[in-house]
C-alpha cells in the first residue's frame, strides 16, 4: 500500500509593494488556522513534524509557507532582482505575512514563527494586536545583534558551511538523523538569503524599547526557547518575555535553534499544552 | 564531579596519544568526505599548550606538538583547559557544543584564515566530533 503523508502543497499569487509574488505553502488539518513561519535561509519544510502531528491537525489547520525567494516560492517575475542586493526587511515580511492571511481567508489565526519567525511573532503582536489570536514565538528575542557575518554570503564559501554551522546549532541531543535535516535544507538556498533574512533577524528587528507596548489582552504572547541556542540564547528570550506584561516563557531543555525540526518528539511536550489552551480560548 | 572533569587531560596534546588520534580521524568515513579537498594547518592551544594539526589532501599528516614560533599555521582555535574539557564532553553543555557557539558565547577565540577555516568547515566540526569520542574512550 502507498505510504502518503496528509501534507498538500499549492501556489498561490500575491501583491506586495506593487510587485507580484507566486507564494507557496504546505498545508494539514482543520480548524484554527496556524500560520507557521520558518527561519532565516530555510522554508516550510521545516514544519513537516508538525503537520504530520494529527493530535494538533485533528484541531488546527496548519499552514507553512514558504517566503518570497525561499523554497518553492521563485523570486518575482516582474522585477530585475538580480540587480539588487536581496534583504529581508522588517516592513516587507510584517505586510507579507498580513496579506499572505488575508489571501487565505485565515481568521484571527494564531501565529508561531522560530528564530526570524519568532522575533516577526513579536512585531506581529505589537503592530497588528487585531490580526492574531495568539503567536508563539520560538527562539524569540527582543534584539539578537552582531549576527550579520560576511562568511554566510561569500563566493569563497560554499553552502557547505552553512550545512555545518546550522547543524551545530542544534541540541547535541537531537536525533542526529533530524539535526541533518536542519543542515541539508539551509544548504538548499540561494546564496544572498540566509545573510539577507540576517538584515532582519540582526539588524532592523530591535524591540528593545517597545516590548512594553505589546497588549497581551489582545495577543495572546508565548515565547519558547532551546537551551542550547546560542543565537537567541533562552536568557535573551526569557528577558524579552519578562518585558510583555501577560506573556508565558518556556525554557526548553535539550532543544537548540530549531526545536520544531531537530526534534519534534520532545518539542511536542512543550508545544501541545499551549496549543489546548489557544483551543480551549477559542 | 567537576573537578574529575577538570583534571581530565586534553588528548590531542598528549605524545603518547597524537598517533592514535590522527590515525582515527584518518579512518573516519565522514571526515575522509569532509576533507577531500583540504589542506591546511590548523593551530590548537590550550592555554598556553599547543599543537599544529597539519592536514594535506585529506589526511592529517602529522600532530606536531609543541611548535616552535617558525611553524607556520593557517588558522587557529583557542579556549583555556577548562573550557576545551567542557567543549569535550559526550554531551557539552550549552554552548560548548558548538565551536560557533562557544567563541560567541564562551571564551573560545578563532583566527587567522578564518575564510579556510570556514570553507572547510564541515571537515573542522567532523575533525572535533572524532577528537570527542576519542577524548572519552
């Protein structure tokens, strides 16, 4: 009999700044939406363990997608990229991600993001409060600076050192089989993106004076984080976390950078209570 | 249990050991992959202890322990005893799991051709995975 998995994938059309993008996203489940977003030089794909997960599809409709220039999604057409330096900023992915749950009707859906995905959760709950239910923010800090290396964007450099150095961001307790999931996808992008997406991740997402302004009566604010990540290390994401008046920390043990790919066995048992609870709040 | 730990010797710097340990990073298939095209001399010290790995086509041809100022080296790595017995452990704590991550985090330091040293990343990280099981055996 043939071995399938839930997961469907489409392509959608959408306009952002005047210019048009053919997006695609995974999709699995039914119910709350749950719009997952992935790190910085990676895609959807990162999100397979969950939405295979059918104790959280049985309850949610799960939904990754995959940015602009990452995975599946194609550079424009109707743009001459190559004559620019590709850079994630902060105004284009807060009103890629509006427009991108607008498009599929996607109400008040919760969000979870991690590591970029994660510091988004938190400009999503400051600047767009009425969008969300809730967001989980994995990996998610206030302000992660001094990551925006030349090396993640060299000619000298092949994508094998990002196979290398996005492994050793994992738990050395992950299943190694996953912790080289992590690797062999970061080595599948574009040589700009990951340093591009870096120009957010490092640089403009400074949250640093607004945390106090994110109204957790409107938001529902969670935010985990790996102990072995040294990018957004768990005291810069729990200090964040103590700033917003009504979040929950969680300090995730023997997790690293990416908790939901390296070993979603043990994130579950992180992830599944805060998940009943939105569903329990709905 | 930490000052076990502390006391442990830091293997790739003992004489009686080099042989064995260059021979079993030699052998090891992921390395052998790895460091197909590499050939770089790489400078560890522990506190002020050092040795030159030095590495042509692949191989680690020699641990030359103890150089002198005229050895030439194309990047180093760096970090106290205390902190290279940390970054050694079947399972390091955070941080010290990462050669990344303990220079940014920690107080191990890299240099020199760091643009060798990333280019051949994949081979340093698997060369230090090998040193850490041998480190324990």
């Amino acid at each position: 009999m043939l071995k399938t998995e839930a997961i469907t994938g489409k392509y959608i059309y959408i306009t952002i700044h005047d210019v048009e993008y053919r997006v695609y996203f995974e999709e699995s489940g039914e119910g709350i939406p749950l719009l997952c977003q992935h790190t910085a030089g990676s895609d959807g794909r990162q999100w397979r363990h969950l939405m295979n997960d059918k104790e959280v599809t049985s309850e949610f409709r799960v939904i990754a997608v995959d940015l602009p220039y990452h995975g599946r999604s194609l550079p424009p057409e109707s743009k001459e990229w190559w004559k620019e330096e590709y850079k994630l900023t902060k105004r284009f992915f807060l009103d890629f991600l509006i427009e991108f749950s607008h498009a599929l009707d996607l109400e008040r859906p919760v969000f979870s993001g991690c590591s970029m995905g994660g510091h988004i959760a938190l400009d999503l709950a400051l600047e767009h409060p009425e969008e969300f239910r809730a967001v989980i923010g994995l990996q998610a800090a206030d302000f992660t600076p001094g990551l925006d290396l030349i090396w993640f964007d060299h000619p000298r450099i092949s994508a094998e050192f990002k196979y290398a150095n996005l492994y050793e961001s994992t738990a050395p307790t992950s299943p190694e089989k996953y912790r080289r999931e992590v690797g062999w996808i970061y080595s599948q992008s574009a040589p700009p993106v990951f340093r591009g997406d870096l120009f957010y991740y490092s640089v403009e997402h400074d949250l640093s004076e607004k945390l106090q302004q994110i109204d957790t009566s409107r938001v529902a604010v969670y935010i985990l984080a790996g102990e072995y990540d040294f990018a957004s290390t768990p005291e810069m994401c729990g200090q964040t976390a103590s700033k917003i008046k009504g979040a929950e920390f969680v300090k995730m043990k023997q997790l690293g950078h990416f908790p939901v790919t390296e070993n979603y066995e043990l994130f579950r048992g992180y992830l599944l209570p805060i998940l009943k609870k939105i569903s329990k709040n709905r | 249990m930490w000052e076990e730990i502390f006391t442990m010797k830091i293997r790739f710097l003992d004489p009686n050991r080099v042989n064995q340990i260059r021979d079993y990073i030699n052998s090891d298939p992921e390395f052998k992959l790895a460091a197909k095209y590499m050939s770089q001399d790489i400078l560890l010290q522990v506190d002020e202890k050092q040795c030159i790995l030095k590495i042509r086509d692949g191989v680690i041809k020699d641990i030359l322990l103890n150089p002198s100022p005229m050895d030439q080296w194309s990047f180093f790595i760096k970090a106290p005893e205390k902190s290279w017995e940390l970054f050694l452990q079947p399972t390091p704590p955070p941080y010290f799991h990462s050669l990344f991550g303990a220079t940014l985090r920690e107080d191990f330091q890299f240099g020199g051709d760091v643009e060798a040293m990333f280019a051949h990343y994949w081979a340093t990280l698997r060369l230090f995975a090998v040193i850490r099981q041998l480190q324990h055996e």
